[in-house]
C-alpha cells in the first residue's frame, strides 16, 4: 500500500507545578504541526498551534493530543484559520485531535476557525475525555468555502466522555457528496458557517442549565452530565463567532 501525503503529529503535556502555575514538560510537533507557548496574563499556561505549511491537503494525516494531569489549567488556541485543500490524490485528509483532561484540571481549547474550501475533502475527530471534577471550554467552527466559492466535503465527530461516559457523541457531514438533507432547513438552513461550544463544569451538577434558544441560529441544550452544548449556524465566520461567545460569555 502507497502512503500519501503527510504526516504530522504534535503533543502537549501540563503539568501543575506545584506553585500556583503550569508547566509544560512536553510540547513537541513535527511536520506541519508546531505547538508554541506564549505568554499568559493568569496561572494557566497559553499555547498556540503554528501550521508550518498549507494544509491538511488530500492524502494528509494530522493528530493533535493534549493531556493535562491533576490541577494544571491549559488555554490552547491557533495562529490563524485551518485551511482544508484540495491535494494531488483524491483520497480524503484526516485530523484527529484527543484531549484528557484530569480531574482538577482545566482545558480551554479555542482554535480558529476550519475553512472547507472547493475541491477538498476532509475527515476530523474531536474526542475529550475528561475524569469527574475536570472543566473543559471547547469551541469549534467550521466554514464551507472560502468567499465566492462552492464548499468543499467536510465531515466532523465530536465526543465528550467524563468519567467513562458518554455525554455527546455527533457527527455531521456537509458539501459535496455528503448525505442528502445537509443543506437544508434541518442542518444548515442554506447556512455555511456551522459551530459548537461544549462547556464542562462540576457546578452544572448542582444547578443544571435549562435549554434555551439564544437568538436567531443558536440554541442550548444540557447534556447528560455536568455539561452544555451550545450548537450555532451562521451565514458567515464573524457572526458565528459573535453567536458563540456571546454564549460563552452567558455562560460565565
């Protein structure tokens, strides 16, 4: 069997370091993957995820992993848009991205945004698996195609598990060669920005968030555990990202 295209990998530990702070014993990427710590106004650690080249093309394999242990508070956010493009294969690109959180410890993952544009194909997982007692703030926002032009194929699963159990398990497939239906009043609405925000605190086991709509394309519904699911869709980037912070700030 033939490999094509590229691979790459990066991984980020944090650690509490015993001083009210967060250290970061591994934070290593290779190929188009470069993890950067960054300076941080609190206690947490900051780090931003640098694409050294386009990417993910057709053919391509990225995976993404962070794992915080006991007490550590971790922000990790990106440079700049992930741009899905066509390759010279046609087999799909893959990213994976696998988060632990422990119990005590705190994740906030806020990448930019992931443009699907015209001729590209692509396959990405999210997978949180947080312990009893860990907090999570984690945001996704996906855009098909750039202005001006037809989307490309984007498919995205997201699961969350606290404490061996499964609270979200999704996936949606859009543009080109998706199931039927995609585009229409059900999924996107003829939308083409599509967003969550998934938001894990032990104190929505005391005092549960009740569903609600949130203006004109979001709404909030509680999931079956310590958690909220914030789903949005947007005629373009900027108003989804108004649409989820403006959640998050509700949240808060």
């Amino acid at each position: 069997m033939t490999v094509t295209g590229v691979r790459g990998r990066a991984r980020i530990v944090a650690r509490a370091d015993g001083r009210g702070g967060t250290a970061l014993p591994v934070l290593d990427g290779e190929g188009p993957l470069a993890p950067r710590r960054t300076r941080s106004t609190g206690p947490g650690a900051k780090v931003m995820v640098v694409g050294a080249m386009s990417g993910p093309l057709g053919g391509d394999r990225f995976t993404l992993s962070a794992r915080l242990e006991e007490g550590a508070r971790l922000h990790v956010g990106s440079a700049a848009a992930t741009l899905a493009l066509p390759g010279q294969t046609k087999d799909a690109a893959r990213y994976d991205v696998r988060l632990d959180v422990a119990d005590g410890a705190e994740l906030h993952w806020l990448p930019e945004q992931l443009i699907a544009a015209e001729g590209s194909d692509l396959y990405v997982t999210t997978r949180a698996e947080l312990a009893d007692g860990a907090r999570l703030v984690l945001r996704e926002e996906q855009v098909l195609g750039r202005t001006g032009e037809q989307p490309g194929r984007l498919t995205s699963r997201l699961t969350v598990r606290i404490a061996g159990r499964t609270v979200l398990d999704q996936e949606l497939a859009c543009g080109p060669g998706a199931p039927g239906g995609w585009d229409g009043p059900a999924v996107l609405a003829g939308y083409r920005a599509v967003g969550q925000l998934v938001v894990v605190r032990p104190r929505f086991a005391r005092s549960p968030v009740p569903a609600q709509v949130l203006g004109e394309g979001a709404a909030l519904v509680p999931l079956a555990g310590p958690a909220v699911l914030v789903s949005a869709v947007a005629p373009d980037a900027l108003r989804l990202r108004r649409l989820l912070d403006e959640a998050s700030a509700r949240l808060d």
